[in-house]
C-alpha cells in the first residue's frame, strides 16, 4: 500500500526585525560566509571554465580578422547571417537531422527496451549487441557506413539487391532509383546519415528507458489486468506516463546532442552533396577553422544559442519537477480537461506540419518505415505471444497475464516481469 | 570423472585474443628503408654552440608511413649527432584546422619552433597571420650549397622580397590513366591532354560490366574536388581572383564555360557509363581507394597514389600513365608546377637558431633519402643539386625525369585571359575555397542551375568572403 505523504510546509524566514542577526544576515540568510566558502570554488570553476568563455566569444562574435589583424565589426558578423543561404540551409539540415533521428531513436529503442525487459534468456548477449554501436567509436563508426553504402563495394545494396528489397524500395519510390547511390544522392544523403545516427543512438535510448521500466510499480499492472485492462490500455496508461519524464529527459538530452553533431555527418559526407547535409555547426567550423574568420563562426553558433537554451531550461525544469514528488505540472494545471486532452495532438499536429514543410521528400518516406517497423515489432510480439500461451494452455493470449514462469511477448509493452513471473 | 571437454568461455577469449594477434604479425605496412644518414661536418660545426639545446617540431603528416618512420630516424640521427633534443609531431594537413591550430599556438606562446607545411595551401595563411619569421639568411645559405630551389617556391615562400619559409621536399602536380586500357583502345600515351581529349578517352575505355569506370573525378566536397574545378576554371581563362589575389573576378564568359564543361560531363547521359557509382559522394580518400582497387581509367591526385602503389605492389603501378595535367582554351601547357612541403620557423620559437640548423639538415641529401624511398615519387628533392646527391633520384622510378623537369617550370605560366600562375597567396581565395563555394556551385548545377546563374551566385558569395578578409571590392 501507498502512503501518500503531504510536502512539509516551507519554513518560514525569520522575522526580519530580529535583533540578533546583522543586516547582511537578514539579506543573505543567518550562515551565508559558511555558505559562501562552500559554493565560492564552484562558482569560481563555473566562471571560469564556462562564463569566460561564452563572453570571450561574444566579444569575438564582433570581430574580423583582416590578415593578421583583428578588427572590430560590431554586429555585422550577425547581420551577415540574415542573407547567408548556407547558414539558412545549414540550420535546416539541423532541424531535419535532429527531429527524424530522435523520432525513429524514442520508437526503436522503446521497441528494443521492452523486449529486453520481457526477456528471461539471453537478455545478457542480445542487450550487448543492442549495445554494440554505443561502444564504437564514431570515426569507426562513419567509415565502416561509408563503406557498407559504397555502390560498387558496399554490402547494403548486394544484400538489398539479393534479398529483393532493393528493387522493391524503388518501386514504392523509397529511393528513386536501383541500386541506390546513398551518400551521392541528395535525396538520400540526409536519410542515410540519419540512419547511423539512429543506429548510433538507440543503445542509448535502450537502456535509459530499460531503467525507467524497471521502475514502474508491477502492482499497477496486476490491477490493470484485474479490471480487465486490455495490452494497448496498461501500455497506452501505465507504461508510457511510467516513462514519461525518463523519456523527455532522454529526448531532451539527445537532441541536444544530436543538434549539435558535427563528427558523423563530416566523417560520412563533409556536409555534401554540396550542402545536402551540412548542419549549422559545419557552417560555424567552416567559418571559424576553415576560413579563419573565428568571428563569424561564434555568429553562427551564438545565433543558435538560445535554441540549445531553450531545451536545456527544460530539460532543468523536468529534472527538477522529477527530483521533487508531488510536484504537479503548473502550466498544465491552467488548462481544462479538454485543452489537456487535445494539446500532445496539437503539437504533434504542428511538428508534422513544420517537417512536412523542411523536408518534403523525405516525411511520408520516414512515416512509412517507422510504420512499417511498429506493425512489425507488434506482429512478431502477437505471434509469440499466441505461441507461448497456446504452450502453456491459456485460452487467449489477451486475456490474462502469462503465469508459471512462461512470459508472454504480447504483453511486452504492458506487463511488469514481476506481475508476470 | 568425465573430463570436461567443452570450450569453455576463458579458453575461447584467451584463443581468439591469440588469433587476433597472430593475424596482426602476419599484416603490416612496407618496411621502412633503411639509409645511413650522416649529418654534414659543416653542420656538426654550427651545431657545437647549440649543444644541449632542444626543438620542438610539427610535421605535415606524410601519406606513406615508411617515409614518416624514415623522418623520425633522421631527427633522431641528428640529435645524436649534434648532442641536441627534438621532438616531432606529426599533424594532418587535410584536417582542415592545421594553421588555426599553429596560429593559436602562436598567439598563446606555446608553439613549437618549426614546422613543415605544404607551402602552397599553408605558408601564405601562416605568413599573413604574422605567424612566421624571416628566413632569407638560411636560403641563400642553401642556394649556395644545393643551387636553385624549386620554382613554384618563389612564389609561395617569398613576401615583400623576403623568404617565409625553406623548401624541404617537392611534390608534384598530376594525374594519372590506366595505360593499359588507353592501350587497348589505341588511344596515345602523351605528357598531357586538353580536357576535352580526356573526357572523351574516359568515355571509350569505359565499360560498366567490367568495372571500368573511365572518369575517377568527383565535385563533392574534398580537396581534390576543389583542385580539379579550379584547373579547369583556370585552364578556361577564368580564375577566383585577380593576379594581386585581392579582387574577385570569378563571374567570367570563361569561368561559365569551364562550369557548363564540367556540369556537362555530370548531368549528359551520355557520360553516365564513364562515371563511377558513387562518385557524387567521394572525398579525398575516395578516389585513392577507387584507384587502387582498379577500377578508375584516370585521377587526379597527388603522389601518394602512386607511391601506395609501388611500394604495396598494387598491380595498377604497372599500369599507371602519371602526366602532367590538362590544358584547356586559354592555354596550351597544364597548370602544374607542384608544391614543396617547406620549413617554417615560428614567431616565438624558443631556440630558432637550431631549429634552422635542422631545416638545413634535413634538405640535405641521406636525411631526405630516407623519406624519398619511403614515399616514392611524392617526396622528391626540392634543391636541384639534392636531385645529384644520389643515383636513387635518377633511377629509382620512370617518372623521376619529369618530375625534376616539373621543378624547373618556368613561371608565371600565363593564360590568354592575363591570368598568371601560380597567383599571389591569396586569403581570401583560400576562404573561399576552403569553404566549399566550387564544389557547392558545381551541386547546384547537377542539381538544375544554369550555369551562368550558379557562377554569378557563387561570385556573389566569393565576394562577402573576401570583404570579411578585409579586401573591400
């Protein structure tokens, strides 16, 4: 059983007409020289190896460097940008590469979490190759892709081509052409570098959201299944709001990541073809190493700045929301019921129409194979799962949990292992 | 008691770890040369008051390891010779953040004392960062020992009069054709070509079903992309800048035909066969790769291809025609006069005098023996009497002859147009170069743009590059 707890009540300040305490300690609070010589190196380091740096750049932001001498342009680096196509286009490709990876990485690692979570052998092998891609390093990692996508050496194309699925691809218009030219092509540039991004990524995704199901209490699932809950019910109301502050600090977190990943895209194609995947952070380097002109290369990412802030004040905010239970959604307690239901499918309203608007070419391809990946991981869980109860005797798959140690794989989005076990 | 004969988990780690290591003994790269390097008694006689002193040293990383291996044996002979420290590390010059590296370095006062960069691509940006220091004193010493340094070197390493740098080792410009599919096709083996000539032969050797694939060039962003579209647009009459290096006059009647010329060969269906799959995707590796694989009927790329070749016994080194390069409308001789890697001596350095006191040494001719033989025909004398220091520079390869030949240029070579090559080091031709603004040009003219459109787009954007660097146009 549960005990609820109420929050203590904050304790109150002193009462300011206290005589005993001096004028800096009513202001600063009755210890604050003790305080101050405990977060003083902090502050110090913070400073130091943080503030400094941000404000040296902002000062270099309004310099150009005219051979070897540097010279104040005021904001003239920032107002270069508003006509600068590649900058324009360069965070474009940001956005694009950002959104998809993080779509396809929530989907397949929340796919990958839950089986690994439902299973009792070779959860040790299966989690260390979900988990292989993590461990390699990047620069590996791009050049082995570059090699298995190379059309005349590669081994994505002979096995799609053998398999059938290459020419099969082509004519539902997922590439435009057979065999396919992944980095060559414009089309595909993008697509292929966010594939090894996801593949890079989903380990990540894993285990986080393995931790996060780890900690969903198995009782809410054994009430669930007593009141008849369907699988798609104990997913859609225990599992996903189980998960839901891990998710959005994972998501948050990647997407930082994933915004500002230069390594990948530069191993893979340099930003090309042309600058079919150039994010904005090779603008910058372009700018500040390649042309030398460290000024308008801090322009370029202090323009983006605030974008980074805005997921980090988030990111802030849910963390500490998470640290402290009890804590309701504020902004969410000023809507009514109906604004509440409706707002998860107004944004995803709008993030459909904003990449639907970035990225023509590739949306319904994307919706297609992350579809097409769902149905399959629900289809192989149905099937299991009706094998392993038909094994051990039950009448339906769906109507009870699994018992005597035998776990069924259709209740993998929607059974704790303890419920089950 | 049954014995246990099952691997067990330890035993197959411990064999597969031995395995592992077994297959690493049995690979390995060419042996390094081995060369009796002997530091000269003039030398040993500057080094005395030097004695005990060290250097710190960068080195633009070779593309043969041998010859990398055979750098370090020579630093280290000197050392011993002379009684004096020096530490080399090596850096990769198509990392792209070689010179903003060695300028912070510089302005933070924790440089090394010299270095070796390619003078064409490196020492002008270093020089007009106020990076360097006057060597002028250590090259007329030299000239007087070795005779006349590479030509091309006039024009990079000199500023204002005065020498910035010290020729180390030449490397060439070229190009190169499968000899043996020109042959089949009786197509002629000549020391150069106009391009025109070369796209068309790539088109006849090409052949698809067999792997031949008779135009190994690519537009894609890389260092080679941004020498072949420059070569091209030079060799037409056009140019990025002005022969001062401080105006833009890409935007040309001769810029756009070198433009429509390449696009065509990218966009005509009829050079589809001719071009490899993938090649929209290539960068500077890539080209390396598909040559030496065999399946590129020609290439443009420095020696280190070759080199790969040879010393790996790649079959292809037989069937390599290496050639000067190509001519186009406005000028009847290729563009090629090579580069040298050339010693520089920082602002700052701790111990300049040693550290020229190696620069010296290394020009000389067992210290650069080593590296010659490890990287063969990419590492070349850059001091015409180092070529007669030993027969290996005579004999060692077919193509010697004419890469001596190539450090003889006469220069300027000049276009119809009134563009002189080699150019004055130009920043902002270097920006805008780096920055990719050919090779995206070329894109968006596969991509549908007319080329008059992309050339006068990309001379919009030349243009804000070169007034961030200060030249106002």
């Amino acid at each position: 059983m549960t005990v609820l707890r109420e929050r203590p009540a904050p304790a109150r300040p002193a009462p300011s007409g206290s005589s005993s305490l001096t004028a800096s300690q009513r202001r600063f609070g009755r210890d604050w020289r003790l305080a101050a010589v405990f977060i003083g190196p902090t502050l110090l380091l913070v400073a130091a190896l943080i503030l400094f740096p941000i404000v040296s750049s902002i000062f270099t932001s309004t310099t150009e460097r005219h051979g070897a001498e540097t010279v104040f342009v005021g904001l003239d680096n920032y107002t270069a940008l508003l006509g600068d196509t590649v900058f324009h286009k360069g965070v474009l490709n940001s956005f694009v590469f950002t959104a998809y990876a993080e779509i396809f990485k929530v989907t397949l690692g929340l796919i990958a979490a839950l089986m690994l979570h439902h299973m009792r052998r070779g959860r040790a092998i299966i989690a260390g190759v979900i988990l292989l891609p993590w461990v390699v390093p990047t620069v590996v990692t791009a050049f082995t892709w570059r090699s298995l996508f190379d059309p005349i050496f590669g081994s994505v194309n002979v096995l799609l081509t053998d398999s059938g699925i290459g020419p099969a691809l082509a004519a539902v218009g997922l590439v435009d052409r057979w065999p396919a030219e992944w980095l060559s092509d414009p089309a595909l540039a993008m697509p292929a570098v966010i594939l090894v991004n996801v593949w890079k990524g989903i380990p990540f995704f894993t285990v986080t959201f393995l931790a996060g199901l780890k900690a969903i209490d198995s009782g809410l699932y054994e009430a669930a299944i007593v009141d008849g809950a369907s699988p798609w019910q104990r997913f859609k109301h225990i599992t996903l709001p189980g998960l839901r502050h891990v998710m959005i600090v994972t998501v948050l977190l990647s997407s930082i990541w994933t915004f500002n990943n230069f390594d990948l895209i530069w191993l893979m194609t340099q930003g090309g073809p042309g600058d079919a995947t150039a994010p904005y952070v090779m603008v910058a380097y372009s700018k500040a190493i390649q042309q030398l002109q460290l000024g308008a290369g801090a322009a370029v990412t202090l323009v983006m700045l605030p974008i980074i802030g805005i997921l980090v004040v988030i990111l802030v905010r849910m963390m500490r929301r998470s640290d402290l239970p009890g804590t309701g959604d504020l902004g969410r307690r000023r809507l009514t019921p109906a604004q509440r239901r409706a707002m998860p499918w107004v944004i995803v309203a709008a993030s459909v129409l904003v990449l639907v608007w970035a990225s023509p070419h590739i949306v319904w391809k994307a919706a297609l194979v992350l579809g097409v990946f769902v149905v399959l991981a629900a289809a192989v869980g149905r099937v299991v799962s009706t094998l392993a109860a038909r094994a051990a005797g039950w009448p339906h798959a769906w109507s009870a949990a699994p018992a005597r140690g035998s776990r069924s794989w259709v209740c993998w989005a929607s059974c704790s292992p303890r419920s089950t076990g | 008691m049954e014995e246990k004969t099952d691997l067990s988990r330890r035993t197959f780690l411990g064999m597969s770890a031995l395995g592992v290591l077994g297959l690493a003994g049995c690979g390995g790269g060419p042996a390094a040369p081995q060369v009796d390097v002997q530091v000269p008694q003039a030398l040993l006689d500057q080094a005395a008051s030097l004695r005990g002193g060290s250097v710190g040293m960068l080195s633009q990383k070779l593309y043969a390891e041998a010859a990398n291996q055979a750098l370090d044996r020579s630093l280290q002979a000197f050392a011993q010779a002379t009684g004096t420290t020096v530490r080399n590390d090596l850096v990769s010059g198509d990392a792209g953040d070689m010179v903003a590296k060695m300028d912070a370095e510089v302005k933070a006062g924790t440089n090394r004392d010299l270095a070796f960069v390619s003078d064409r691509r490196f020492v002008g940006q270093l020089h007009n960062l106020g990076a360097l220091t006057d060597v002028t004193d250590v090259v007329e010493e030299m000239r007087k020992l070795y005779g006349e340094p590479a030509t091309e070197a006039t024009n990079y390493c000199v500023f204002g009069g005065r020498w910035f740098a010290i020729p180390y080792h030449f490397i060439a410009s070229a190009m190169y054709l499968r000899k043996d599919w020109y042959q089949e096709k009786g197509l002629p083996l000549k020391p150069h070509y106009s391009w025109e000539e070369l796209r068309d032969n790539a088109l006849e050797v090409s052949d698809p079903a067999k792997r031949r694939f008779g135009w190994g060039l690519t537009v894609n962003r890389s260092g080679d992309a941004n020498g072949f579209i420059g070569n091209v647009i030079n060799t037409y009459g056009g140019a990025i800048a002005d022969n001062t290096g401080t105006k833009v006059v890409f935007n040309s009647p001769e810029t756009v035909a070198a433009v429509t010329f390449i696009g065509d060969i990218y966009t005509n269906p009829k050079y589809t066969p001719m071009l490899p799959p993938g090649i929209g995707s290539w960068t500077d590796s890539s080209n390396n790769e598909n040559w030496l694989a065999q399946i590129l009927g020609l290439t443009l790329n420095q020696f280190s291809v070759y080199a790969d070749s040879k010393t790996k016994n790649n079959p292809v080194y037989a069937n390599t025609h290496p050639f000067n390069g190509a001519t186009g409308p406005a000028i009847d001789k290729p563009l090629a006069f090579g580069e040298s890697n050339s010693f520089v001596v920082f602002k700052g350095a701790k111990n300049p005098d040693l550290a020229k006191l190696v620069a010296k040494f290394m020009v000389s001719g067992s210290a650069l023996l080593g590296v010659a033989k490890g990287a063969p025909c990419l590492v070349n004398p850059s001091w015409d009497k180092v070529w007669d220091s030993d027969p290996y520079y005579t004999t060692g390869d077919p193509a010697f002859p004419a890469l001596r030949e190539q450090t003889r240029t006469k220069l300027p070579l000049t276009t119809k147009t009134g563009l002189s090559f080699p150019q004055a080091p130009s920043p902002g031709d270097q920006a805008a170069t780096a920055a990719y603004l050919l090779t995206d040009m070329m894109q968006s003219v596969i991509q549908g743009t007319r080329p008059a459109d992309a050339v006068a787009s990309t001379h919009a954007r030349i243009v804000q590059v070169f007034e961030q660097q200060g030249y106002k146009q």
